[in-house]
C-alpha cells in the first residue's frame, strides 16, 4: 500500500493536470516555489492547511478532492468542468460502440439510475 503522503502528491500532479498547470504555473498562482510543489507531488513534503488552502483557491477545486485518490476531479470553474465532461464524453462514446445490444442496455439503465430519469 502506498503511503498517503505519496497518493496525496500523486493526487496532486493529477489535478494540476487537469487544470491544464504546469508546476510553474501553480507556483505562480500560488505562492510556493516551484520546488515545493514538486517535493509535494513527489510526495516528500506534506502541505499545511494554509497550503492546502491556497493549492484548492488556486486550482479552482474542493479540499476533499485531494483525499478521494481515486475519485474524478470537480472543478468549480464552469469552463473547465466542460472541458472535463467533453474529455469524458470523448473517452466514453467510442467505448460504447463497441458494446453490444444487451451492454449498453445494462449501460444505459444505470444511467437512469444514477440520473433518477425513470425514461
């Protein structure tokens, strides 16, 4: 099992990559150096609150996003949750054409539940 210190950093890079940063931009957002959010993705160095904080303003996330490893990433800028939800519909669509009938009825039915859309 990896050390949470370790899947925090890795948890890290996989945001500031999905916000499109590099570590050089997240240093300038931020404040920090570009050596420290590398040693924090590197999971060598734990972030305080306070940096925690400014990692979360800066990359337009939640806290908890940091904690859930496996989770997907909410961004609360409207642009970037497009572009995140046009990655998974890209991701996605090609997936389902190679499914057959009885897959995507069982796909599409869990689809429903999820949205609560009784169609």
């Amino acid at each position: 099992m990896m050390d949470i210190t370790k899947q925090w950093g890795k948890r890290l890079k996989q945001i500031r990559k999905a916000a499109k940063l590099t570590q050089e931009s997240l240093a300038e957002k931020t404040g920090l150096s570009v050596e420290y959010i590398s040693r924090l993705e590197r999971g060598v160095s734990q972030p305080s609150f306070n940096t925690l904080e400014s990692l979360v303003k800066s990359l337009n996330t939640n806290a908890k996003d940091f904690f859930d490893f496996k989770g997907p990433i909410v961004f609360r800028d409207k642009r970037q949750e497009a572009r995140q939800k046009k990655k998974y519909i890209d991701a996605i669509s090609p997936e389902l054409q190679k499914m057959e009938v009885r897959e995507l009825t069982v796909v599409y039915n869990v689809l429903k539940g999820l949205t609560g859309n009784p169609r």
